[in-house]
C-alpha cells in the first residue's frame, strides 16, 4: 500500500509542477494570453478538452488500463490546466500565491492523513459533498452573472475550501479501499493516476479558493 500511495502522491506533484511551470510562463506570453483570453473560444476549448482528459482518466482507472496512456493524458490535462491558470499570476501578487500554495498543502495534507487513517464509513459522505458542489456551481454562477457581489463571492470561496477539504478526506479514503479490493491486480498503474488526478483536483481548488480569500492582487 505505501508502494501505491507513493505513486499517487508523486502523480500529482508532478502534476502540480507541470500545471505551476506552465501557468508560470504562459502568463509571460502575450501570444498564449490572447489565444485564451483573446475570444470565449479559447476558454471554451480548453474546457472541453479538460472535460474529455478527466472523463477518459477516470475511465482508464474504473477498468485498470494500461498506465502509459493514463500518465499521456494526466500530463496533457496538467498542461492544459496551468494555461488555464495563468491568470492567477497576472491578477495577484507572487507572494500572496506562495502563501496560498503553503496553506493549501497544509490543509491537504492533514486532510488527506484524516481520510486514510480514519476508521468511518465514509461510502455515504461522496454523494453528499456531490450535491454540495452543485450547489455551489449553481451559487456561483448566479454570483457571477448576476449578483457580482463581492461578499458573496467571500462565503461561497470559504465553502469550497469545505467542499473540497472534505473531497479529500474522502478520495484518500477511497483510494485506500479500491487498493484493497484490487490488490491483486498485476497492474494499479492507471487506478493511482486516475486517483492523484482526484486529489490534484482536490488540492487546485483549495489553493484557488484559499487564494480569493487571503490573496492580495496587484495594483
């Protein structure tokens, strides 16, 4: 088991670091800013391919593919998403993006600890947190393209910390169980990536949520 965590946890670092680099020299690059930002297509683009690289991964996971065609498209979403995240560098100051980072692997890591040590049962509590983020997709929405009030963008960046602290705990504590049932398996390459792509999910939301809290922007 510490052989096959080691894996998903070092998935989803590189992960980060290919999503943190990118973002990094995507935001210095007038040609990748305006092919984005430029027109709603380049969004709308990346989106849909983030969508069909997480529908596939999950896939390759739920019937223990072959890893090497996981690890491509986990690679690929990582890029795709740090472009996506380029804008944090344009809109807050590197300090306040260092600061959030260091909560946010903090919050996770005690997080994650909780959901692989814990006794609980913990099958019921996915649904909930599920329809939870719906929820908040919903109120988000109606904040952005309506309400646009700050306060409110306030509560509802508190409560995805929440959601997705307890996402944490949960997925953990799923990997666990899933490394369990298929020990046995010859190969769990695919479910460890389909797994740290869950927690690098998990964790990119903490960190973006606690960023909208604590962040400073610039001038």
């Amino acid at each position: 088991m510490a052989k096959f965590f080691a894996s998903v946890y070092g998935y989803m670092t590189l992960g980060l670091a290919i999503s943190g680099i990118t973002a990094f020299y995507a935001s210095q690059s007038p040609f990748i800013l305006n092919l984005v930002y430029g027109s709603p297509f380049g969004m709308i683009g990346l989106f849909i391919a983030e969508i069909f690289l997480v529908s596939k991964l999950a896939t390759n996971g739920m019937k223990m593919r072959s890893a090497s065609s996981s690890l491509f498209g986990f690679i690929a979403f990582a890029l795709l998403n740090g472009i996506t995240l380029a804008s944090i560098f344009l809109i807050y100051e590197l300090g306040s993006i260092g600061s959030a980072f260091l909560m946010a692997s903090a919050t996770f890591a005690g997080m994650s600890l909780v959901g692989f040590f814990t006794k609980r049962d913990m099958s019921t509590l996915g649904g909930q947190l599920r329809g939870a983020l719906i929820g908040l997709i919903v109120a988000m929405l109606v904040n952005s393209f309506i309400l646009r009030s700050g306060p409110a963008d306030f509560v509802l960046s508190i409560i995805t910390v929440l959601i997705f602290v307890g996402f944490t705990a949960y997925d953990t504590h799923k990997l666990k169980q899933l490394y369990i049932q298929f020990s046995g398996e010859n190969s769990l390459g695919a479910v460890a990536i389909s797994g740290a792509l869950s927690l690098y999910l998990d964790f990119i939301n903490i960190f973006l949520a606690l960023l909208r809290i604590f962040g400073n922007r610039r001038d």
